[in-house]
C-alpha cells in the first residue's frame, strides 16, 4: 500500500514517522493509501528548510516570479484531469465537482499573476519642501497553510499563490484525510521552476498544527477549518505573535421571498445544498421560505431531488458519498435529531440505496424546522436540508443576523430594492442575489463573519496581498546635488 509522505526542499520526505493515518476511498470504504504524521522535528526541518529558501526567494525578481506561476498555471490546466481524479478518489465528490474545485483555485493563481501590478506601492512628492514619501510592501517568511478536507486542492489555492508571489515561503498542512491532491501540486510547483523550499508539505494532525502554531520561524497562519479548531488556531497562533486568519464553519440560509423564480430558486436548493454531499462551507442549509410559496418551493424542490443519482463519483453519478464513516454517522445523526425534535421529513436520504460499502447518505429534506432544533442551530456538513417558514422578510432577516455563522447567504427575489435592502441589512460576509453560492472571484476576497471567520483578513484578493505582506514607509530627502553631489555640472556649494 501507498504510504504518502511530506514534500520538503522540492523533494518526497524520507524522514521517518512512528504515527501514520489511513486514507479512504469513500466510494468503497476501503484504505486506498496510508500518511505520515508528522512529529513537531519534521516541522522543524520543514521551517529550516522554508527560512533558508526566504533568504533568495525574497529577493526572486516579480518577474521571475511570475514567470513560475504562469508555467504553474500552465502545468495545472495539462493536470486538470489527474488532479480531479484524485480529489474524486480521496474525498468522493463527483468527477465535474472535482473539476470544478481545480478551476476556481486557478483563478487564485491567475491573480497572483498580476503580482507586479499588486505589488506597487504609493508615492507622494513634496510631502515638505525636497521630501518625498513612498510606501513599500515587503513578504512576511515562511508561512503556514492548514487546509480542510472538503477542498484538497482549491483551499490552499486561496493562500500559497499569492504568498509566493509576494515573495514567501510556504508550508502546507492538508488534511489527513484527502493528501494526495496537494502533493501533485507540489511536484507541478518544481516543474514550473519553484526553487527548493520554497513550498513544502507537512502531513499530520493536531501534533503538526502545534507545531506550525508555536514555532517562531512561522510568521502567518492561513486556516481554513470547523469553527472550533478555527478559534484554537487563531487563540494560539496570534498568542505566539504570528498573524492569523482563521475560517470556519458555517450554516448558509437562502432567503425565499414570495415573488421570486420558483424554478431557478428550487434548482439553487438543490445544487447549492446537494452538490458535493453539502461538504462545502457555502453550501445552503436552510432555506427560508417567506410564505405562501413554501409548499410550492417544497413541491419544486422534492420533483428535482428524485432525480438526483447518489453513487460512486467516477461513474457518472450527482452526488458522491461522504468523507468518511464517522462523518456518514454523523450527518445520519443529525437527521435522527430532527426527526425526534419535531421536523418533518420530506424525503429521507437514509433509505436511498447504493451498491457496495461506500460511505453513503442521499439527499434529505426537512420541513417545518424551528431556529431552537440542533439541525437549525448546528453545522451538519452532509446532504440535509431545512426549510423555516416565516411571514415577512424582516423575520427571515432576523434570524440570518442572530445565527452563530454568517458565511454565505442568499435571497431570491424579483424585487431589486428588497435584495438591496438585504445586502446592505445583513450580517454575513458573502452575498448571493438569485445566486445561491456567491463564492467570491479570485480578485475579490472570500471570507465569512462572526463565527465563520476569526481575524479580520479573508482570503485572496487584495486582502490576500495585504494578509502577506508587511508595510514600510519611507520618508526621504535627497539634497541638490548643489549640496555636494557628483559632479554633473551642477553650481557647487561654496
Ligand atoms: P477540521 O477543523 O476538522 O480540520 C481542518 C484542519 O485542522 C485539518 O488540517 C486538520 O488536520 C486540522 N485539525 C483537526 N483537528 C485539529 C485539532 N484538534 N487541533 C489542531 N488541528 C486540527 O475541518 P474539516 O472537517 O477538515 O473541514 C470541514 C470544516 O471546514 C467545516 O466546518 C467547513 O465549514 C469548514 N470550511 C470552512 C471554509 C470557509 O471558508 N469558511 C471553507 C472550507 C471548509
């Protein structure tokens, strides 16, 4: 059996780990591969290795630079394929999601192209008689990245392009449970002519984010995880000096208003709830159905969900299985919840067949949710969805703001100053208007409020570019040459 081991210094690690993890393929729920642990010495090295290379990729032209993530663009597009297939192998969304995933990382990195042009700073003349200002932005070192499973290749996508091209160095922590995708992208670094060390992979658990979080060498931490471990990071990591941008978890309501496209609000349901198992942090969960359209939202929704093939993510299913057997169990519980708390269950993604011994769960709806049941108040993360009735729009917007999270969110409607309305009132850091899953372009930034995010830097975008780089500030006065300059022919100071 496989065993995956770290990337550092451009090259697969030999060092060796007395702690490994199983990988699953979710879709047979058998061991595809193991994965080294990492023990905080692996860290170290890791850290040594990512300072050394600070010292000459710091001073790497943005020329140079570029030319690395133009070819690594390059490499990723001839890749696409392969690095889908391993996403679908590891994490068991369908082959076109998988796809997908790699395309909108792609659009990070054509951003982190136009580093030249992000990059320039301001410049004042005159600021006082003969003195000018200018500003500089200049890289932090080397940084760490702790991704989720639920993005293998697209999350640290998010962070390292744009820190390398500000001139950093990086070290990745992937998930356990899906490592493989990252490791490609590393061996795709060094064909695009990435210097050693200048990107390096750690596998592990809690020990490797200990590690990253308390080492000095770290100087910035980019997490992206479960609202819990994202406070533990952002708590400890900025205790340790470092700056840190923590995003977590999330439960994303699609607000319903009476006049909106029925259709495309039920095909956004089904899409934005079911795509990916509901594995995605802008996943919709509940759905808020101002009445009296929600039996008809229901009735729309139900005729679409039927049609929904659960299955292996290869073979030309919709929806593939859950990451793993705990996290199946998991969801399954939460739907028990619901059924004990009072919901009503539309249809019932338990009793929904597959062949072999794949971690699977169909679609779930539920209907009459009320905000105190845990399936309301909870992130499940699984292919469920709940839908709240209520009266006016001011009660659906109500219960967006008081919600724990405020990832994503969306309203359908027809009416333009009710959804100006409600991007302006609520409290959630990306919007959707007749969009349900208004993930962010590259060169806007991404990133959540309240407990979906901890920090105040969301990812890519400007933000990014800010987020890796530090501030300078200069104040300068030149004399005339007149004052004793060369000589360029220029009066002389008597
Ligand atoms: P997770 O929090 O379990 O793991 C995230 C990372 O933290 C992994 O690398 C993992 O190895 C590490 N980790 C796990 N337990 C740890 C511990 N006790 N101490 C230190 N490190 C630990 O999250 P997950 O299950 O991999 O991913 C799903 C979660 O991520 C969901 O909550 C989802 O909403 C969230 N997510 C959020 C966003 C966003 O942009 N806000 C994007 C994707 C996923």
């Amino acid at each position: 059996m496989e065993t995956i081991s770290h990337w550092i210094n451009g090259a697969l690690s030999t060092e060796k780990s007395d702690r490994t993890g199983d990988v699953y393929n979710p879709a047979t729920g058998q061991i595809c591969a193991k994965v080294n642990f990492a023990t905080p010495q692996t860290v170290d090295h890791a850290v040594d290795v990512a300072t050394k290379a600070f010292e000459t990729w710091r001073h790497a032209s943005l020329t140079k630079r570029t030319q690395v993530l133009f070819a690594f663009r390059e490499l990723v597009n001839q890749n696409k394929e392969k690095l889908a297939a391993l996403i679908t192998k590891e994490h068991g969304k369908v082959l076109s999601d998988a796809y997908g995933e790699v395309t909108r990382g792609l659009e990070v990195v054509e951003f982190a192209c136009g580093i030249p042009h992000l990059l320039k700073g301001g410049f004042s003349e005159e600021v006082s008689t003969g003195v000018d200002v200018y500003s500089i932005r200049q890289p932090l070192g080397p940084v760490a990245v702790i991704s989720p499973f639920n993005f293998p290749a697209m999350v640290p996508m998010w962070f390292f392009p744009i820190a390398i091209a500000c001139g950093n160095t990086v070290i990745v922590k992937p998930s356990e449970k899906d490592p493989s995708a990252i490791m490609l992208v590393a061996q795709l670094l060094k064909e695009a002519g990435l210097p050693e060390g200048v990107f390096n992979v750690v596998h592990g658990d809690k020990v490797a984010v200990d590690a990253l979080l308390t080492h000095p060498g770290i100087k910035s931490v980019s997490f992206v995880g479960s609202t819990p471990i994202a406070k533990y990071v952002y708590e400890n990591g900025t205790k340790a000096g470092k700056r840190v941008q923590a995003l977590g978890g999330a439960k994303n309501h699609m607000i319903v208003l009476p006049d909106a496209d029925l259709d495309l609000a039920a095909d956004a349901a089904i899409n934005a709830g079911f795509g990916s198992a509901g594995e995605r942090c802008m996943a919709i969960s509940a759905i808020v159905a101002v009445e009296p359209i929600a039996d008809k939202l229901i009735e729309k929704i139900t005729e679409r969900a039927t049609k929904i093939k659960t299955g292996d993510g290869t073979k030309g299913a919709d929806m593939g299985p859950l990451v793993t057997k705990v996290h199946r169990d998991k969801v399954a519980s939460y739907i028990e919840a619901g059924e004990k708390e009072g919901a009503k269950i539309v249809f019932d993604g338990r009793k929904v067949a597959v062949d072999g011994d794949g971690f699977w769960l169909g679609p779930t709806l539920f209907d009459q949710v009320k905000t105190s049941m845990s399936i309301y108040q909870e992130e499940i993360f699984g292919p469920v969805l709940s839908v709240i009735r209520v009266k006016s729009y001011d009660e659906a917007l109500k219960m967006v703001n008081d919600h724990q999270y405020g990832n994503g969110t969306a309203i359908f409607t027809n009416d333009g100053g009710a959804a100006r309305r409600f991007q302006n009132e609520v409290e959630v850091g990306m919007v959707g208007i007749n969009v349900p899953i208004p993930v962010p372009m590259a060169y806007f930034s991404f990133g959540g409020w309240k407990n979906s995010l901890f920090g105040d830097s969301h990812a890519h975008g400007t933000e990014g570019v800010h987020f890796f780089t530090r501030g300078k500030v200069v104040t300068s006065r030149w004399l005339d040459p007149s004052h004793g300059g060369i000589n360029l022919g220029f009066p002389q100071n008597t």
